[in-house]
C-alpha cells in the first residue's frame, strides 16, 4: 500500500507539487523567523561579549531610570585613579560608551547637511592607551586625538565613501561641528552593527561633547595575575559611591544581551505569528486540494477496496500521502527560510529597522520545528479526506459516474458552523472585553476566537457559495457572455470546494481588513487626539519623532525672525512611587498658548503658581497615586538626585498620543534637576502664519542641527503615527504571504477542476468554443472565486476590527472605515484570480479536442 | 417474488472443485431480492434470486439489458447489500458480515475482473498483478506470478504501465490480478465488453483455461452468446428473476435460450 500511495503521488506529480506549495511558504517563514532572529541575536551576543573580552570588572553608574534619554549615572574621574591605586588591579580605563540607551549620541553629517546612516548614532570616547579594553578595532588610520579628530566606523565609511584624511560633520548634543577622520573602525568580528553608526573621539573630546565632564560612563579594569574576576569585584566594591554598581566582565555582558534578547523574542513571535497565519491558510489549501483529489480517484479507492485494502489502508494512504507531501514541502520550506531569512531583514530595512547581522546562524532548533510544524500541518489537514476516502464504498469501482457519498455529518454541517461562530465570538468577546484576564488567557482566547470563527464561516461558506456567485458573478455574465455565464454554473456547481477555496483567500484578506481598518480607527483617533491637545504653527521635533533633541536646536528657531512667540518643552524620564514616569519641563508663561489644558483640578492659573517645586500631572496619573491639588511627592532623576515636587494641576488629556509627560514641572525646576536637559517639542507661532517662505527660514535656522526637525501643525499631526503607519506597511506585507498561499489554493482547484472537466471541454471546444472562450471561462470563474473570497473576508475583517475598537473606546479609540484601503483589497482579489486562472487557463485551452473527448 | 417461486428457481449444480468435500456451492444466494429506490420510483432489480455456484465451474449469466445481472453479481460478491435475502461465501454468511470481516473476506475468497479493467495507472503491470497480496500483506510467491503471468500472456510486458498496454492486455493484467490470491470465486461483469471481438475471444480463452487448468471457480456476467459459450452452466435472468438454466451449451443454443427468454 506504501507503494501504491508513493507511486501514486510520483504519478501526480503537479498535483503535489502545487499542494505542497502551500505549506512551503509558511515553513519558509517558520525557519526564516528563526535563521533571521538567531542571526541577529549572535550579533548581539557578539557585541556584548566582545564588549567585555578583554576587561575582568566594570564599574558602571546604575541604571537609576529606565529607558532615561540622559543614560545612566556616570561615575567620577577620581574613581578611576582610585581603583588603578588597588593591588589587584593590573590596569583601568575610564571610557565615555553606552550601548544601551544611546545617551551620547553623535550623528555624521555629510557635506549637504544631510544625515549619514540610521540609527542610534553611538558617540564614543575611547582610551586609545588602554585597548585591551575596547572590542573596536581599526581597519584603517589612527585612533582620534584632541578636539578636532573622529574615527568612522567601517560601514558609514564604506557607506558614504569617506576615507582617512577626509572632513566630516558630526552633530552631538550641540550644533554639527566639523572634524578631520584619522581612522576607521569596525567592532570586533561583527559583520555589520545594523543602522547604528560609531563615531570615536579621546576621552576629553567625548566628555565635553557628551556634557560628562570630569566624569566616565564607565571603568573597566582588568586584574593582576592569579586574582580572580569575582576577587576584583570584591576589592572594587567597598571604593564606589552608592549609584555606582561593579560586575565582571561576564555579568555584565550577561545583564547587556538581556535586554536585546527581549526584544528579539518579540520580533521571533511576531513573525512565527505571521508565519502561523500562512500555515493556517496552508492548511485550509492542503485540505481542499486532498478532498478534490480523494472524490476525483473514488473510483480508485473503490477498485483498491475490491482488491481487499481494508478500510485503515485506505485511510493509512491519504495520511501518507499528506505526510509525504508535508515533509517534502517542509524540507524545501526550511531551506527556502534560509533566504527568506535575509529578505525578511531587507524588509525590515525597507521600513527603517536595521539590525545588526552576523554569519547566518542555521541551528538544529530551525530545522526541527520547521519540519516538524510542516509536516504536522499537513497530516492534521489530510485527516479529513482521509476519513472521507475510507467511506468509499467497493461498489463504486463498477458503478459509471459514481460520486463520493455525503458524509454522514453533512446534514449537520451548518448547525456545526453556527455553533462554532457562537462560541468563537463569545470567546472574541470574553478576551476582549472580560475584566481581570491574563495577558496569556487573553491572547489565546483572541487566537481561538478568531480561528473559530474563520473555521465556522468556512463551514458555513458553502451555503453562502450559490448566493454569493450570483451576486459576484454578475459582471462576468455582462463581460463576457456565454463563457461568464458558464464559469458561473461552474463556480456553483460544487459548492463545498468553491467555499474552501474561497475561504483560504478569505483568512487572508480578513487580516488585512483588521490591519485596515485598526489601523485607520487608530490614526484617525490618534490624529486627532493631538490636534485637540496643540494649536501652533510649527513645531520642533527630533528627527525620528520621539527621541529628545538639543535646547539649542530650539533656542535657534525661537530667535528666528518672525517668530511671535516659541515655548519650548523639556523631556526625561524619572523615578516616581517606584515607576518610571514621563516628565516634561515646561515654560510656564508661554505653553499654555499652544498646549490645551483640560483642568480637572486647577485652572490655568496653576501655570503661574508653578514656580521652583510646583508640578502639574495628568489625571491617571493623580488617580494611580491618589494626589490631589497640594500633594507633595518626590521624584528621582536619573542622576540620582531626589526632586520633591507640589500638585498645582490635574489635567485630563485626550487617551491617545499625550503630548506631555504624567507630569510636568517648570522648565526652570527641570534644567536645575535633570542632567542634559534636552527638548522633545519646540511650539513655534509666528507673524502671518504658516507660509512656505516662513517654513524655509525656519528651516534654515535648524541647518546645523541635523536631528531637529521642523513640522508645520499639519504636518507634526501626520508624522506622529508615522511609525505606526510604516508598522501597518509592516503588517500588509507580513501578511500578503499568506494572501499568496491562498493563491496557490485556487491554481490547485482550477487545475484540479479542469482535469475533471477534460471531457466536458473537449465536447465545447468541439462544438465551437474558441481557445479564447476557453480561456476566459476559466478565469472568470478564478475571479468569482476570489470574489466570494472577497464578498466573506471583507465583512469578517470589519467585524473583528470592530470588535477590537469598541474593546479599545475606553481609550478613545473611535471606528473609522477605510473605504479606498477596502476597495484596492477588492482589486488585488481580482488580481488574485486572474493570476490564479494563468496556468490552469491555459491548460484548459491548449487541450486537443479529440483526446479530451476520449478521455475517461 | 413470492417464496415458492424463488424456490423453482433454486438450481442445485453438484461441486466438484478442487476440494470436492462439500455438496453445497461455494456460493448461494437465498431469496435474494434488490431494491433501488423508494415508492413509486422504486425499481426492483432482483425479485427473488436463489442459486448455488458450484466451485470448480464456469458459470455465465446472461439476460437482456437491465435484467439485474450486474446487480445480481455485486450481490453475490458482497459489493452490494440485498434488500432481503441472504448471500454466503465459503460457508460465510457475507449479508451479515461488517467491513471489516468483508474486506477480509474479499482478500482470501474473491477475485475481480472488471468491464473497464480498473488498473491502478501508476504501478507497472507486476505490481497491478501482485497488488491483492500486498493488500492482505503476503509476500507473492515469484514462481506462482511468473506462471500465472506467463499463462496469462504478459511476460514481456511486465515493467510496462496500464496507458501503455492494448485494452486485451490490460484485461490480462486484470485476470491475472484476480487469480493471484488464488480466491475461492472470481467474478467478472462484461469482461469482454469493451473489447473487440477477436481480443475478447483471446480473453474468454483465457478464462476458460484457468478455469480448466487451475480449477478457479468463476461468475461471468455477458451479453454475448459466444463468450457464454465457454461455460460450463448459463443461467438467464428476466425482469430480477432467473427464468432458465443450461448446461454446457452451443452459441447457437445459447441465443435460441436468449430470444425465448426475451420474448416472454
Ligand atoms: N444504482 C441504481 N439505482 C437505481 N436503479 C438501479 C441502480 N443500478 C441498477 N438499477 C436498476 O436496476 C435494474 C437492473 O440493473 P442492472 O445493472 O443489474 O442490469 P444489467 O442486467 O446488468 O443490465 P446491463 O446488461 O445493461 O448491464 C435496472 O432497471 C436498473 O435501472
Ligand atoms: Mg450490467
């Protein structure tokens, strides 16, 4: 039987290699998302232990604030000078680095002023007498001295053609000044750092630039001979003051990837996700095409089960066949992962994250769950046909015309369908909008709820297929005729396989409808939420949006001409009741001219009562804490410096997109308490309003600040959900592969249906149909296929992304329908059946009457 | 279809096949009735068929278009399940029997040959022929395949596939396939049917040898007097019942039987 299953599938070899195209993608993606992310995390993991290779203990300022755009404490120069005078100690380097929060940022600017590479933009200050501590190394020059000297590293320089000897701008925390290139540099044995760019000064020159004057990031030390790291660590510890923290070398590197590794698993699950969608469409493909198969060799089962193949034969055989099918396409699927992997990356270029890479990581992990998962998708979906086959009854192999019996189920089909749509909905329901549930439970009623009710309507489609393809199929009776009518006929004629072609296509674009319409609702709420919040003519932004950018970036278009009026808007994080929290600086006199305060308690006399420790907070955050109007509490700055501060003012912004900070103090309070104060806003209204000759003369005045950005209010609206427009474009491809899986689906069943139908056309080609007719049939009813894909998935789309925006209008998420988004997904379901018809068309037109009519 | 009449019909042909123990056929049939279809569309197909096939013999069964002759041998052959009625094989009573203990009824006692061959078009000539044995996981016996397909004509043939065989010699692969587990019945419908006149003689001889040479019980439904000729026993149906029953007979006999038979 083993035999006769294999022979079988060698001798329906396009069958089987269009079946197995459907789960090739999905595997693919599987081990993609694994070699990309393994991948990038060996990157990282060299980074950081090449970080520490040489160095035994590092003495670090903590990490007071998490995520704080000012970095960590930093320690003092006489530390340094302390710990080389300890016995143990055989040498110390005080280095101005931090890998982990981009605190020193330090941008190439080429000759135009534009920006050279991506992003973070690490400024370093390196020892150059003390590189054993230092995983850079450098490919080409000197190593920088003095204030006038930076050193490239290797891919800016290969990047933008830049070579020893040559000028380039650097912009640090002040204005882009110009500096000669001694050398270029490349970080250990890391093929590429991503986006990120190094630029390398001495010591001096960083502490100066960075405002670290007198003080290091960091100290690493290396010990004498026969003293252990952990040793060295014990001696170290009784010198440091108390926001200063020693680890070894290892520990650190360890508490360095930690980080990373987080984020690097969300982006492995996020794709596997993806990857999980295109397996599950897959199997919808793998399902349909085995039970179109297992009806068109009825006659063959029957003639096996004369022969004496018991029933468990029978099913054995499908089994088989689908394993076969599964392995082979998961084996291709792993390897095709492999350059799927590094297209993934691109794309991820493409939308502005690059990663780090180094030598592709294939490991053992990769292979087994990807053939595994393959494999195992496609047994799964061939139980079913395997069942049916086994029903074929013997007699079926002398009975002309004789068609698989109706499964016994069948009548309770639609009962079945509705049951499993009721409870997938009340589990939607329960995840989205029951009080109390973990984020896992949450999820995975979310996941099931959503798998269910693709299943349940996919059991119910092919109710609906007859309805639906009048309705779609219209057009094609218009366009083209007899041949549009009879693909009509044709889609209708076996509904259940029409359905669940459709359905695999449906997944697909109800994805995409709830990416759609989420993501409009979103950025509708989102864009408008902040145009509620601000009314200013222009407005000063970081670069990337959301990163803060120097006071005198601000302070420059404040004194531009025309200028009527500029508030300016301080940003970092801090330590509150043990949390971290936003606080922006405020200029009390000016903001309350662009920012719209909705005063719970308070009134906007609040501004002027803000004085040295007056704080104005946000109504959250009063509720989170139970503050009221002269609450006092303290927070703490990522100096380590304790700040205690007075309720003037609770507000109660608009859900989304909160331009301020929980909490705001007067600008005046925040420079004196938070180091390197730096702007996330600069307010601008000027005399005679926005015009284009005002936005270049303000744009003029931000030349030498390459990281500001100057917005016009309409402008700043739309660029606050760039990011998550460039996540959606994200989304749409992610998901456009499982679009393709359906794809292949319907060449399955159009190329299935027109070996079915060999006879039938010879008999039309004989009795007049041209080629061109032919042609046209097949594709007409490719695309009316499509379309009730279209007709099912579009709703089903809308209906979850409703459901999700009424669980999310407690945060002032409104529903919002983006009619021209649904209107192109209507035409790349056209476009997917066209394309869907090519091969299967032409196969139908290319047949040679006379053999199709003696075919059997 | 009443019980006496049926009973007419009962024709008693002594055994004397290969084991000869038995008096009784190797397979009966007991007031077997069929019935396509419910109420006023209903079609009897067989009104009461009684019979005995003794083994060892070739019995032919003739009679016009829609008489019941194939229903009869699906039935007979456990394909097909009668209406009332009782069917034994060996002994079994296959009306009984579930799917499971059918399927293994099939793979020790029942051979077929079909009216459109029903070759698996993927396996070679060989693996159509051995495919019953690996089926019921035995290991063909080679000498036992080498005669059998030698007999049967296919020897230089035998790595070739059903689409590149003639329809007699896919018919051999058939008949070959069906003595190769040497069943107790084999049971062909229009085994010449779709064949020309001078390859379905070929085939009938062919039958009619292993019959001869290995003592293979046989059921043979046709339409052709020539190919009932080779039987050892002809019996007619008419309208579901079996109105006659002959000896070993002419071709000429044999069509005087069919027009009597059709004329009533
Ligand atoms: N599956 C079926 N459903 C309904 N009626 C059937 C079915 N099979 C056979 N019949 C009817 O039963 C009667 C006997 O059919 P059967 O096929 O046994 O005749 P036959 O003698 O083999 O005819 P032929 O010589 O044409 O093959 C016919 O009237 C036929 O229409
Ligand atoms: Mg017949």
């Amino acid at each position: 039987m083993i035999r006769v299953t294999l022979k079988g599938l060698a001798g329906r070899k396009l069958r089987a290699l269009l079946t197995a195209l459907a789960v090739v993608l999905g595997v693919a993606m599987v081990s993609g998302t694994y070699v990309l992310t393994d991948t990038i995390q060996k990157a990282f993991d060299g980074i950081f232990s090449e970080s520490y290779e040489g160095t035994d203990a590092v003495i670090n300022g903590k990490q007071l604030v998490d995520f704080s755009s000012s970095g960590r404490a930093t320690v003092s120069a006489e530390l340094l000078d302390e710990v080389g005078a300890l016995p143990e100690v055989e040498a110390a380097a005080g280095g101005i680095i931090d890998l982990q929060s981009n605190s020193n940022p330090a941008k190439f600017v080429g000759e135009s002023g534009k920006p050279l590479g991506g992003d973070p933009t690490f400024g370093i200050g390196l020892d150059s007498s003390q590189l054993r501590f230092t995983p850079l190394r450098l490919v080409e020059g000197e190593w920088a001295k003095g204030a006038q000297q930076v050193v490239m590293d290797a891919n800016t320089a290969a990047d933008h053609g830049y070579d020893v000897g040559d000028t380039v701008g650097v912009a640090t925390l002040g204005p882009v000044k110009q500096y000669e290139i001694t050398g270029v540099t490349k970080f250990g044995s890391v093929d590429s750092i991503g986006g990120a760019t190094i630029a390398v000064f001495d010591v001096p020159t960083a502490q100066t630039l960075f405002k670290k004057e007198g003080r290091f990031d960091g100290i690493s030390v290396a010990a004498k001979e026969g003293v252990s790291s952990d040793e060295l660590v014990g001696a170290i510890q009784p010198l440091l003051p108390a926001e200063a923290e020693v680890k070894t070398g290892e520990a650190q590197a360890a508490a360095d990837s930690e980080d990373t590794n987080e984020g690097i698993s969300f982006i492995t699950y996020m794709l596997l996700g993806f990857g999980g969608v295109a397996l599950f469409v897959g199997a919808f493909v793998i399902f349909n095409t085995l039970s179109i198969t297992v009806a068109q060799r009825t006659r063959e089962f029957a003639t096996l089960r004369t022969l004496g193949a018991s029933r468990r034969q029978v099913l054995r055989s499908v089994i088989l066949e689908g394993f076969v099918i599964g392995l082979l396409a998961s084996v291709v699927g792993l390897f095709l992962g492999l350059a799927l992997g590094k297209g993934m990356n691109s794309l991820f270029v493409a939308f502005g994250i690059d990663l780090p890479q180094a030598g592709t990581v294939f490991a053992t992990r990769t292979i087994v769950v990807s053939l595994l998962v393959g494999t195992v998708v496609t047994v799964l979906a061939s139980l079913a046909p395997a069942f049916r086959a086994t029903r074929v009854p013997p007699i079926l192999a002398v009975r002309e015309g004789s068609t698989l019996p109706r499964s016994r189920f069948a009548p309770y089909a639609p009962y079945v369908a509705l049951g499993t749509i009721v409870v997938a909905v009340g589990a939607l329901g329960a995840g989205l909008f029951a009080n109390g549930l973990g984020t896992k439970s949450v999820l995975l009623l979310l996941g099931l709820g959503v798998i269910g009710l693709f299943v349940g309507v996919a059991l119910l489609s092919s109710r609906l297929v007859k309805p639906l393809a009048a309705l779609v199929g219209w057009p094609a009776g218009r366009l083209a005729g007899s041949s549009g009518r009879l693909a009509r006929e044709n889609a209708v004629r076996n509904p259940s396989r029409t359905a669940a072609t459709a359905a695999a296509l449906m997944i697909g674009l109800a994805l995409v409808t709830v990416v759609a319409v989420l993501g409009s609702s979103l950025r509708n709420s989102a864009q408008s939420a902040v145009e509620k919040q601000i009314d200013a003519d222009y407005v000063v932004t970081h670069e990337n949006g959301f990163d803060p950018f120097p006071v005198e970036a601000g302070e420059a278009v404040t004194d531009a001409d025309g200028v009527e009026l500029a508030s300016q808007v301080r940003f970092d994080q801090a330590r509150a009741a043990d949390s971290e929290v936003d606080v922006t600086g405020i200029d009390p006199t000016t903001i309350s001219r662009f920012y719209d305060f909705e005063w719970a308690q308070g009134s906007e006399g609040a501004l002027d009562r803000l004085g040295g420790d007056g704080a104005i907070v946000q109504q959250q955050f009063a509720d989170d804490h139970d503050l009221s109007l002269g609450s006092r509490f303290p927070i703490e700055t990522a100096s380590g410096d304790t700040l205690r501060v007075v309720v003037r003012g609770i507000y109660d912004p608009p859900e989304l997109d909160q331009l301020l900070g929980a909490l705001s103090v007067s600008q005046r309070n925040f420079d004196a308490s938070f180091l390197r104060p730096r702007n996330l806003f600069t307010f601008v209204n000027v005399s005679g309003g926005e015009t284009a000759a005002t936005t270049d003369a303000l744009e003029g005045t931000l030349a030498g600040f390459p990281d500001a950005k100057l917005h016009t209010e309409s402008d700043f609206v739309t660029s606050r959900t760039k990011e998550f427009s460039t996540l959606l474009n994200l989304l749409y491809v992610l998901l456009a592969f499982s679009v393709v899986v359906s794809l292949f689906g319907m060449v399955n069943t159009l190329v299935l249906s027109v070996f079915e139908r060999t006879r039938e056309l010879g008999m039309l080609r004989a009795v007049g149909m041209t080629r061109r007719q032919a042609r046209q049939m097949i594709r007409h009813e490719s695309v009316i296929t499509a379309l009730i894909g279209a007709a099912l998935g579009l709703p089903l789309g809308i209906f979850l992304a409703g459901l999700v925006t009424e669980a999310l209008s407690q945060f002032g998420v409104g529903f919002s329908l983006p009619i021209g988004t649904l209107i192109i997904f209507l035409c790349v379901a056209i476009v997917a059946g066209v394309l869907a018809a090519i091969l299967p068309a032409r196969r139908a037109s290319r047949l040679n009457v006379l053999e199709a009519l003696q075919y059997e | 279809m009443n019980g006496k009449e049926s009973a007419m019909e009962t024709v008693l042909i002594q055994k004397e096949g290969r084991d000869g123990a038995s008096s009784t056929g190797v397979v009966s049939a007991k007031d077997v009735t069929r019935r396509y279809g419910e109420g006023d569309t209903s079609v009897d197909a067989l009104r009461g068929v009684s019979l005995e096939v003794v083994s060892g013999k070739l019995t032919a069964v003739m009679g016009p278009s829609g008489s019941g002759k194939s229903t009869l041998m699906h039935i007979l052959a456990g394909l097909d399940r009668p209406t009332e009625g009782e069917v034994t094989i060996a002994g079994e009573t296959i009306t009984e029997l579930g799917d499971t203990e059918l399927t293994k009824l099939r793979r020790e006692h029942i051979g077929f040959i079909f009216q459109f061959f029903n070759l698996l078009p993927m396996l070679t000539a060989e693996e159509n022929v051995v495919l019953p044995l690996e089926l019921a996981g035995i290991k063909p016996d080679p000498a036992w395949v080498e005669e059998l397909t030698g007999k049967v004509g296919l020897k230089d043939r035998l790595s070739h596939r059903p689409s590149e065989l003639s329809g007699g010699q896919q018919q051999r692969v058939a008949i070959a396939r069906a003595l190769v587990s040497r069943p107790t019945v084999m049971f062909a419908d229009e085994p010449t049917g779709n064949l020309d006149s001078t390859t379905g003689g070929e085939i009938l001889e062919l039958m009619r040898e292993s019959v001869t040479s290995f003592g293979q019980t046989t059921v043979m439904v046709t339409h052709d007097a020539h190919a009932a000729a080779i039987a050892d026993r002809v019996l007619f149906l008419a309208d579901g019942l079996i109105v006659k029953d002959l000896g070993r007979s002419s071709a000429r006999e044999i069509l005087a039987a069919m027009e009597e038979v059709s004329r009533q």
